[in-house]
C-alpha cells in the first residue's frame, strides 16, 4: 500500500496550501474514489486508520484537512465555502492520478462534522457522488447551534454570529432545504437512539423529507439498545462497531453497484449559497448570504432558469454558468423575456450578475 500527501489550493480564493491524504494499493488501477471526512474539531491524521483500511479494501482512499483544520490554510467557516476545497481535492485527484483511479466513481464518508460536510456536499454537488454516507452528522447548523450549545460559540465564530443575528448563512448551511435536489447518490445514513453530539433528528428529518418527496435513494441505520451492534459516536478504530457499517456500502463501491449521477432534465433545484454539477454553476452572493429555488429545463436546443429569492435580502446578486454542450448554433440569451446577447456555439456561458428572481432562457438563434 502507497501513502502520499497532496498539496493543492482553493479554486475560490486560492487559499494555500491545502492538503489532502491518500491512501492506495499501488499494484492496482481504475481504482473507485473514496473521501473520508474529519470531524468538527478535527483534522486528517484523526482518519488515517480508516484511510488505511479502506486503501486495504481496495478503495483510493482521501482525507482533506478542511480550511483551518490541521495542516492547511485559510479560515474555517462550518459547511460554507470550505465545501468548495473537497470539491478541489477531487479535482487535484482526477489530474494527478491518471488510470489509477475510476474518476467518475466518487463517493464520501463523513463522521460528525464529516457527517455534516457529507450532508452539504450531497445538496451543493448534486452530481459528483455515487455514494454518500454520514455517521451522526448535521444537517441544520441553525438547530445544532440551538439544541447543542457546546458548539454553538465555534458556531457563531465560524458563521458570523447566532441564527438570530444571520439568519441567511445558516440557510444556506440547512442540508433539509436541499433534500430535493439529490436522488441520485446512494446516501446512508448511521447514528445510535441514544447519540447526544449531532442528535438524531438530523439523519430522521433528512430521511422524512426524502420518503415525503417520493425518494427512493435514502437508507437510514438507527442502532438501539439491545441491538448487537451499536453505531455511536466517534471515528470507526479497530475494534469498534462502527467499522463493521462500512459492509453496508464498501462492497456496492467495489462492485460498481451505484449508478454514476446523470441529472434529470427537469429539477427544481434549493441552491443554498452555490450550486455547482456538470451542467452548470450557480453562485449566490458570497457563497453563504443567500438562498434560492431554481426550477430549470434543460434540452440540446433550449436550457431554461427560473430564480425565486428563499431569504431574507433582496439585494444579493447571482452568477450562473451554463454549459453549451450540445448546442452546435449560434445560442440566444435572454433574460427575463428580453434579449441579452447572442453567442457563438462555444463551452459555457456565464451570467456575471443577476438578480434573484430573474429568468434566463438559452436557447437557438
């Protein structure tokens, strides 16, 4: 087995270095993508016996320090813009390792606040993923800073203050508003009856709205007294029980058993301060300000966005990227029924500023 240690930056503001561990047999190739998320006072080194084991499984196991954690830079902000660095550490891993690794066969574990970054990354990178599994994570910061209040002053350093006092940042950190956007991945989700850290309404109320909104993608493991085998909190070490919850989705990885993410051509979409697929990016403010519902169509001949503002300030301004893929004419923006320009067929087409109750139609010349 090969252990490496990757530095890379930050796409968003080039914060370095960034670092990331990883953890494969080097005899083999094509190998399927797992992250493997710290915790919320954590760092890497707390994941490197689950890295190893999981490289020992025959998974390309990664583990990023998040901004502000352990060895890399930049200020951590508690499910905002520091999501955008596993989004880059994935990107740093599909240049660098070459058929080492099956880059379109990505999936995430998270545990506590990893659990929480697995929750936002589901919801913000609807598309990435093909599995996704949280122990005893956080899907609402705003109830976690409430209901919990051990975490609620590195809360309120990392956000900006109380729920109360920014309302709108800790929308855009409540994975339960983004439930919609994700029924694609394989997401499992652990935690014991008795867990008091990240309580279990987090992985219920996930779970509720996913059966609610017809779902089928979503597997909830509670463990309770008297069961044989206990999911409670803490990294899976040697010996635990928790390791034994990696058979539920170690051996679909290996298999190929999920499917890679394809989007649908009709969504509507919760895009909680950055929404960011294959097809296209929306960014809201600075990323963490403001939330929007989106419902999109999409087509070769014509790509439709229709805005509808979800939080509190009216003056938060859009940037949407959209990729021309398969629109081989010359393409017509328009915004808000009014023609905006008129392209050449190229890769993509970014809108630098737009109001959050605009609509866009792309469509042919």
């Amino acid at each position: 087995m090969r252990k490496e240690k990757i530095l890379y930056r930050s796409s968003l503001d080039g914060a370095s270095p960034l670092y990331v561990d990883v953890a494969y047999d080097d005899a083999k190739s094509e190998l399927p993508i797992i992250v493997v998320m710290h915790g919320f006072r954590g760092d890497r080194s707390d994941v490197g016996e689950i890295l190893e084991r999981l490289a020992q499984k025959g998974l390309f196991a990664a583990a990023p320090d998040m901004r502000g954690h352990g060895d890399s830079a930049g200020k951590r902000d508690s499910g905002g813009v520091e999501l955008m660095d596993i989004y880059d550490a994935i990107t740093c891993l599909r240049e660098s390792f070459g058929n080492r690794i099956d880059p379109e066969n990505i999936n995430i574990v998270g545990y506590s606040g990893g659990g929480g970054n697995v929750f936002s990354c589901v919801t913000k990178f609807p598309d990435l993923f093909r599995s996704a599994n949280a122990f005893f994570g956080i899907s609402d910061y705003a109830y976690w800073f409430e209901h919990v209040p051990q975490y609620a002053p590195q809360l309120a350093e990392d956000i900006g203050g109380s729920p109360e006092e920014v309302p709108d940042r800790y929308r855009t950190r409540n994975s339960l508003l983004g439930v919609g956007n994700n029924p694609y991945a394989a997401i499992q989700l652990f935690h014991d009856e008795k867990e008091q850290s990240c309580p279990p309404h987090f992985n219920r109320e996930y779970k509720r709205i996913a059966d609610a909104l017809g779902y089928d993608n979503v597997t909830l493991h509670e463990s309770q007294v008297g069961d044989g085998l206990r999911w409670t909190h803490g990294y899976p070490q040697k010996g635990s029980d928790t390791v034994q919850a990696e058979d539920f989705f170690v051996p679909g990885i290996l298999a190929g058993a999920y499917p890679r993410p394809v989007l649908r051509d009709r969504q509507n979409w919760m895009v909680l301060g950055y929404l960011k697929t294959e097809r296209f990016t929306i960014w809201l403010g600075d990323g963490q300000n403001a939330v929007a519902e989106c419902r999109y169509l999409w087509s070769d001949r014509e790509r439709k966005f229709t805005f509808r503002l979800r939080s509190s300030d009216a003056s938060v301004r859009g940037k949407l990227t959209v990729s021309l893929a398969g629109m081989t004419f010359p393409v017509q923006v328009m915004r808000n029924g009014t023609p905006v320009e008129e392209i050449a067929a190229g890769d993509f087409y970014t809108y630098p500023s737009f109001q959050l109750s605009d609509w866009f139609v792309l469509s042919g010349a």
